[in-house]
C-alpha cells in the first residue's frame, strides 16, 4: 500500500483512533472502542453501447463507543479533524448519561481479542483508467448482443473497482485494520420481443482483478441465460423435489445464518432457538467456517468486536455445532462469542459428488429454480414462500422453463430434507455453496 492509494496512510489512522480513545478515557469513559476508515472507487455503465453512468466516490469517517459502566452511547463524524473528533466523543458521552445499564453492555473479555492478525492478501488495487472500465462493460454487452438477434434490449453491463482500509482500537489496548479491494463485472440483458420478453443477470466479483471472470465470456453466458428462459410456461400445483442454483443455494445457507445469529435467538425470534447439538440439517450437510482463506471475498482475522476469528464447524453431519455470535448477543444467550460481530467469515458448504447436470439427474423430475423472488420467509415459525421462476425437468433433463410460480415450504424441514450438495459453487461473497438438492417442496402455480 503506498500513500497513492489513500488520503490517509495507515499510521495516520491509527493516530486519529488514539486521539478518540485517549479524549474519551479524559473525559470520564470507564470503556471505549474506535473505529476510523477511508474508501475510495470508481464504477461505469454502459447500456447499448452508450455510457449510462461514471461515477466517483471517496468516503471517510470515524465511530466512537463510550461506555460509563454498562450505560453506552455512539457517535460518528465525517470529519477527521481533531475539534470534530473530540465533539463526536463529547456526544457520544452525552448519549451514554441518558441510556440505561445494560448487563450485557461492554467490551470483550481481554483474552478474546485478536494480537496477532495474519496478512490474508486482500487488498489488490486496480489502477484502471476509467477508459478501459467503459471498453471492457462494451465488450461485455457486445458478447451478450452478438449470442442472437433475440437478445434486443439490455439493462446494462457495469464495471466496478473499490479500494478501502480501516483502523479499529479500543482501551483493552487492541488495534488492528488492513486494506481491502473490491472489484465486480456485471450484465443484464432482455431477450425477445412484447409480452414475451425475458431477463437475466450474471456477474462476476473479486479481491483481485484478474480473477474476474473474462467480459465476453460473462456477456455470453447472461445471454444465454436470458434466451433459455423464453416460451417460458407456469405450472400446476403439485409436490415434488426442487433443485436450488448455486446462487440462490447461497440464499438458502443465508436464510439458516440468519435464523442462527445472536440477534434472532436472543430476541427469540427464530426456530432455531435452543437447538444446538441436534441435527437441524440433512446428516449429508457440513458446513465449516474459514475466516482467513487468502483473498476470500469474507475474509478477516477479527469481527466488529475486535474479536480473533477461528477455524470452525458449524455443521456436521447435519447437527448444529454453533451459532453465529458477537460479544453482546453471546452475553445475552449466556454462551460464548464466536468472532462474528457483523456476520460470518467464508461460509463452505463441503461440496458432493455432483455438478449442476449431475443433480438434475439424480432429481430425475422435479423443478430447477434460478430466480427467487420476494422475502417470504418467517424465521419465528420457519415458513418459506417464495416467487421463483426456472425449469421443469424431466427424466433427468430440462424440459422448458417455467415462471409465475410460488415454492412452498418450512425451513426447519427443507434444511433437513436437503439430498446432496454440489460441486458448483460459485464464489459471490460470504457463503460457497453448491447446488442444492431438496427432496420435495411445495410449488404452486395454475
């Protein structure tokens, strides 16, 4: 990282974060914790060849927590100026007088706190100029137009790079931050003509620029994605196995992390509720968590809570073996924090024997869903309802796609009803997971 890349150098921030700690701990703060970033990015899109959209962006701020006893209060500033710094801290003193004691307020134990954070290699900037960002999302748009003249619209292809770093400190004396990147490629594109038109999207992101999938190829592929749902029917209602694309099988592993997290359970309002040590899913499910895979798109060696992360299973063989907590919401549960202040860390669902072909295969018949819609799922009571939209499939092939329908279930039962799991996994963000298999759900739909 060279001065180039930031406003502020890295020992510039960890200087802001020490002046926030050392004004509180002046001012009367029994506890405190900081935490000062800057980021910075570019982005284009192009939409039938044309520029639609350049934009810049450049942000930087600066969060302070003060605790008086088990009374807390928070205050942010844009402004890294030192009289802003010391009024955001006066303010967030000010909160604290005025809120209540909470048992559970507070820092890690000292223990828990991250010392020594390995380097996971996450910060790879890409000096593109904004020229190339506009020719590589014509390329990709291009790619997707020239796959058949039943491509006719676009919704636009985007090029997107950001770069960003952080500080976080608090008065046990931890003070950690690195830089990270973030680059994305994206299309979307509508085949075919009146009522009869469809759409899809596909994209690409990564640490490392030159691991993005190349624009063409993702160009082409949306396209065909697109020109595969044409002629597309609803069906009947009816009970019967449903395959899950591996992007939307991220959906699902999301919808458990969900019903998993320390806000859910504390707040009783999730069927998982007391539930670990017993199988909440299918005996052919593990599921493990690796926060420090080198340039995972989760990647980190402490959560929000300053917390080290860990190595872990999360799932074996189908039993639950842990939540997904922070400091506050495991002193709420009674239990231990997991490092997961602010989510997980590179979910890995363990790949089976199958790709996607291989899966709608073993489903023999039954419905592949690429498309969900809505958010009707109730994480109290499980309940799953859903708009989807994909492909019937029969004797192990597709036959046409299908739209306008409803898939039907209850989450305690479909993560247990889970067949297998593919080989697939697409790498999008927090969750890599394959395809998955469930051996029935409801669809409704004519």
């Amino acid at each position: 990282m060279s001065e180039r890349d930031f406003s502020y150098s890295d020992q510039r921030l960890r200087s802001i974060a020490t002046e926030l700690l050392d004004h509180a701990r002046a001012r009367g703060a029994s506890a405190c914790e900081a935490d000062v970033s800057e980021g910075f990015g570019q982005s284009v899109t192009v939409r039938r060849g044309e520029i639609e959209t350049i934009e810049y962006n450049r942000d930087k701020g600066a969060g302070i927590t003060v605790y008086l006893g088990q009374r807390r209060g928070y205050a942010s500033t844009s402004d890294l100026g030192r009289n802003a710094l010391h009024a955001a801290v006066d303010a967030a003193l000010a909160i604290a007088r005025y809120t209540t004691a909470d048992p559970c307020a507070g820092l890690p134990e000292a223990d828990e706190l991250a010392r020594d954070a390995p380097d996971l290699d996450l910060f790879h900037p890409w000096d593109v100029p904004v020229e190339d960002m506009i020719e590589i999302a014509r390329r990709c748009e291009a790619a997707a137009f020239a796959v058949s003249p039943l491509v006719t619209n676009s919704e636009g292809a985007s090029v997107s790079t950001q770069r960003s770093h952080f500080v976080s400190a608090n008065s046990l004396g931890f003070m950690g931050g690195y830089a990270s990147s973030r680059h994305y490629l994206s299309c979307s594109v509508i085949a075919g003509k009146g009522e009869a038109m469809q759409r899809d999207d596909w994209y690409s992101g990564r640490r490392d620029a030159r691991e993005l999938a190349p624009a063409e190829t993702l160009g082409e592929y949306c396209a065909r994605r697109a020109l595969s749902r044409l002629g597309a029917r609803r069906l009947s209602t009816r009970e019967v196995p449903v395959l899950f694309e591996a992007p939307l099988a991220a959906t699902l592993i999301g919808n458990f992390v969900h019903a998993a997290s320390g806000g859910s359970l504390y707040r009783k309002a999730s069927f998982l509720l007391d539930r670990l040590g017993t199988p909440v899913f299918s005996p052919c499910v593990r599921i493990s968590e690796r926060p420090h895979l080198a340039r995972g798109l989760a990647s980190s060696p402490f959560d929000d809570d300053g917390v080290a992360t860990r190595d872990r299973e999360v799932i074996r063989d189908g039993v639950l073996e842990g939540y997904f907590l922070g400091v506050y919401s495991a002193r709420k549960l009674g239990l231990k924090t997991t490092g997961n202040a602010g989510g997980c860390h590179n979910l890995i669902v363990q790949p089976g024997a199958h790709d996607l072909d291989g899966l709608i295969r073993l489903m023999d018949r039954g419905l592949l869903v690429t498309e969900l819609l809505g958010h009707g799922v109730n994480y109290v009571t499980g309940d799953y309802s859903r708009g989807a939209a994909g492909y019937w499939v029969e004797r192990g092939e597709i036959q046409y796609p299908v739209q306008e329908i409803t898939i039907a279930g209850n989450l305690d039962r479909m993560l247990r009803d889970i067949v297998a799991a593919g080989n697939d996994a697409i790498i999008r963000g927090s969750k890599q997971v394959g395809s998955l298999l469930l051996a029935h759900m409801t669809v409704a739909g004519a």
